[in-house]
C-alpha cells in the first residue's frame, strides 16, 4: 500500500523544473502553510498539516476516534518529515518510529539515470500517459474540482479518489472505501502565516527504526522509478 501511495503521489507532481533538478524537488508557492482538515466516515476527527521551507519540512498532527468491539479508541499522532527521515510518533503511548525519507532514494535513482531516461520520465509525467501495470487503471482528471480556491485534479484508483492542488501532489480532499472502512479527509482552511518553530520540534524519545526498513524502501525507490520509465 505504501509504494501505491507513493506512485500515485508521484504521479501528480509537477515536472515543470530546471534541468539539474528532479521530480522531488518542486517547491510549493509558499514558504509556510497551515493546512486544516475534517476527518468524517468509519472514523472522525480532525488533522493539521504544517509545511515550512516552501514544502521541505512538514508536521502532521492527526487526532481521531472510533469505535471497534463497542468500545470508542483515540487515537493521537505525529509525522514529522525532513528530508532525510520521516518520524511516526504515537502521542498516547509516546513512542514512535523513524525510516529513510524514500526521497532521498529516489532522487538517487533518477539521478543515475542517462538524460534520455530522465526526460524520459519527465514526459511521462507530463503527459500522464506511460503504463503503469498493476496501477494502469489509475484514473487521472485535471481542474476538476476548486476547494479552498486553488485549482484541483482528481486521481481515482480502486476505492480511493484523491483532489490535489494541480502541479503540486498537495492533496486537498482524500476518501476512500476498503473492507468496510470508509474515510474522507477534507480541506476546511488553509493559511500562509509564520508557523511556531515548536509544531516541527521532534519529541525526545527513542525511536525505533524497524530492521530491513532502509532495504525496502531502497527497493520501493527503484520498483516506482521502474513503473516512470515505462511507456505505452
């Protein structure tokens, strides 16, 4: 599912970039955004996602609550992304995990690339029209909604339909629908002010990083650049 996810925020990014740059690159219009959501379905809550450095570093603080086997959970929890980790902290039990930012890896991979190869994937990402085998029934719709007054398209793929902002992969509107869990996190404002530096503070705790995690997500970074480069 991760890699799925991944591809498919790949797929909606913007390759309008300078020559020494990659598909990882692409910088958001502004330097800070604060962006809030109301989470609805199987599951309710609400969720803040705050991006500093035009998109570099985020924090994304999520609380929800639902009821499994008659008993109402709550769940609290932070993911804090750097460029180079990305930290998943539990805020009730105050643990979390940590693995390699796959975009490390996959910058590296594109960058190994022949020139060829990368405009290559470029193209494809332009034109949305390379095959992307097991995800080929991805379906992809541009300016289809406006929320929040920025521009969005839609990505559908089996249960799951995403509205981001065009060009940029910053999703707006996500719901999905599998084995009886139905979820939809929407867009409710977004703002552009200085942000506290504290909402990017990493907590003090021992993270794990789970064995075999930097190997998979190597992996994940070659299987995704595999699927760019294919073509119809």
């Amino acid at each position: 599912m991760k890699i799925i996810l991944t591809l498919i925020y790949t797929i909606l990014l913007s390759i309008s970039l300078e020559a020494n740059q990659t598909p990882w690159d692409q910088k958001l219009p502004h330097k800070n955004m604060t962006i809030n959501y109301k989470l609805e379905g199987t599951m309710n809550g609400t969720k803040t996602l705050y991006i500093k450095d035009f998109g570099r570093v985020s924090a994304q603080y999520k609380e929800i609550s639902y009821i499994m086997f008659d008993l109402k959970r709550v769940e609290k929890e932070l993911t804090i992304t750097t460029p180079k980790w990305v930290y998943d902290i539990d805020l009730i039990a105050n643990k979390g995990t940590k693995q390699v930012n796959i975009k490390q890896y996959l910058k590296k991979e594109f960058n190994k690339l022949s020139l060829s190869n990368q405009t290559r994937i470029r193209n494809n990402l332009n034109s949305l029209s390379f095959s992307l085998s097991e995800y080929a029934d991805s379906v992809i719709t541009k300016n289809e909604q406006t929320i929040l007054g920025y521009k969005c398209e839609k990505l559908k793929r089996r249960g799951v339909t995403i509205y981001s902002i065009e060009n940029l992969g910053l999703p707006l509107k996500h719901s999905s629908q599998m084995m009886g869990i139905k979820v939809v996190e929407t867009a409710t404002k977004i703002t552009t002010n200085t942000i506290e530096s504290s909402k990017f503070d990493i907590p003090n705790i021992k993270f794990i990083t789970r064995s075999g995690t930097d190997d998979m997500t190597k992996l994940e970074a070659k299987d995704i650049i595999n699927k760019l480069l294919e073509t119809n």
